[in-house]
C-alpha cells in the first residue's frame, strides 16, 4: 500500500474515532490525514469507499497480526484489538446502527471472513466460524481484556479438538 493511501486511511481512522463515521466528513478526513480535500478525492470518491477501503485494510492488518501466533495468542491478540479498536468503540458507543450494519455481512462475504480466519487459526471452517461468532461478540459486547484472554484460552483449547482446515 502506498504511502499516501496508508495515511490517508489513518486520517480516516482517527476522523472516525473522533467523530464516528456519520459526524465525519471528508474535509474532516482530509484534515486529520494532513492533506488537501482534493487528494483524498484522488483516491477515494466516497466517504463509504474511505468506510469500505478502511475496513479492507483493518481486516488485512488484523489477519497478519493473527497469522503466526499460536492459537491462543492470536485470539487474544484479535479480541484485545476489536475489543479496544478505537473506531468500533466510537461506532459502538454512538451508532450502534451502522456498527449492526457494518457486521451484518452477507453469506458470500461471511465466508470469505471465515476463511480468512480459519487459515491464520489454521482451524477447519467450522473451527473459523465459531471463533469468528465469538469475535463479533466481542466487537458488540468487549468485556475486560482478562476475561477476554480467559475466554480465547478456554476457545483455543476447545478448537485445538478440531482438525485443522485441509
């Protein structure tokens, strides 16, 4: 990713964490990315390709963080970042509206996160799924980070009965 689109994306991250996607604009995006409106334009049309684009790239960082660790640590590790993620909490706390849409993703879509998710746990799908269910929850619901990291040993333990995605 190009630099300017990553600070352009971080601009927005921070836009959004401040203002929540509603309240932001993309004047306000361009701001907090220290850029000229006309430059945000440049590679975003919308403030819902900026919401989308973001997301893309959220999904991306969060997929390598996990890739590589063992299993308990990479749940914990997702659950930490969605439970704090500073834009989900925003959402969370002052549209929960466009939170529900925003997670409320289609089969095909679904399956594509699970898939994802099933290859950095390097679980079969259904492993992926149950760990997927659960990471929503945390995004809707995130408790404590101790009950959390409790919580994704407790769901490694129980994945790791589960053969592996083949």
């Amino acid at each position: 990713m190009g630099r300017t689109r990553l600070g352009l994306l971080t601009g927005a991250a921070r836009a959004f964490a401040d203002q929540g996607l509603r309240g932001s604009t993309m004047q306000s995006v361009a701001a907090a990315a220290g850029v000229a409106k006309a430059t945000l334009y440049n590679h975003f049309r919308t403030k819902d390709d900026l919401a989308r684009a973001l997301l893309s790239a959220e999904l991306d960082r969060l997929t390598a963080l996990a890739a590589g660790l063992p299993r308990d640590q990479a749940l914990a590790t997702l659950s930490d970042e969605l439970g704090a993620h500073p834009v989900l909490r925003r959402l969370a706390e002052t549209e929960p509206e466009v939170l529900a849409s925003l997670l409320a993703v289609p089969p095909e879509r679904w399956s594509d996160l699970t898939a994802r998710l099933a290859a950095a746990l390097q679980v079969n799908p259904d492993g992926a799924e149950l760990a997927g269910r659960w990471l929503l929850g945390v995004v809707l619901q995130p408790g404590r980070s101790t009950t959390r990291r409790r919580h994704a040993a407790y769901l490694a333990t129980m994945l790791s009965d589960v053969p592996p995605a083949g």
